[in-house]
C-alpha cells in the first residue's frame, strides 16, 4: 500500500493539486473512442488566447479536504454516429482508473456533461 494524498511522510506531506487531476482525466478522456474533444469554457479559450495552453482547463476538479471526495467535471463534444451514453461510461470509467493508478485517490463522482455532436 502506497502513501495516501495528504500523509505525512519523513521528509513532510504530498499533496495533489487540483490541475494535475485534471491533466489526468484529460489524457484518460482522449483514449476513449468516440470523444471529439473537451469543450473548453470562456476562461480556457481567453487563457489559450493569452498564451498559456489549458488543455485541460475545461475540466472541474473539486477535492472535499474533510472527507478527501473528488469531483470531476468532463464537458464533452462527441463525435458523430456514437452512442452517447456509451461513450460517457467509458470515458467515466477510463478516467477513475487513470486517477485511481496515477494517485491512489478515488473519485467519487465523475460527471460528463454532453456539450454537442461533431464529424
């Protein structure tokens, strides 16, 4: 069994900021078939205007630090001819055990919100 996010250790705590959870989900979301892209929100698309690449900006992480719950908000744009619901699921799934390997954390709720249908 691993160190836990937030333990101590000898050498002081580990803590996982919010934009790594994000990186990983969105590297878990572009393996799964069927996913056009991550729908950015305004403030992603102001911060790639800006120069500072968001690529996964869009995502929302949230972290409960009482009872270590994560959240995870995927907007999603799917591609043309999938099943959404199943591309959903997989994506849901891909993404908890992305987090899960890279982190020893377990998210509670992974919710994919369907933003629109492209080629």
């Amino acid at each position: 069994m691993g160190i836990r996010e937030g333990e101590k250790t000898e050498f002081g705590a580990i803590k996982i900021h919010n934009n790594v959870l994000a990186s990983i989900a969105y590297l878990a979301t572009q393996e799964v078939d069927g996913v056009s892209r991550i729908c950015q929100d305004l403030r992603s698309r102001l911060l790639n205007l800006l120069g500072k690449k968001t690529a996964s900006g869009a995502i929302d992480v949230r972290q409960d630090t009482q009872d270590d719950n994560i959240t995870i908000v995927i907007p999603l744009v799917i591609k043309y001819g999938y099943n959404i619901p199943e591309v959903a699921a997989r994506v849901q799934e891909r993404v908890k055990a992305a987090v899960e390997e890279a982190t020893d954390l377990t998210p509670r709720e992974i919710a994919i919100k369907i933003k629109g249908v492209e080629k």
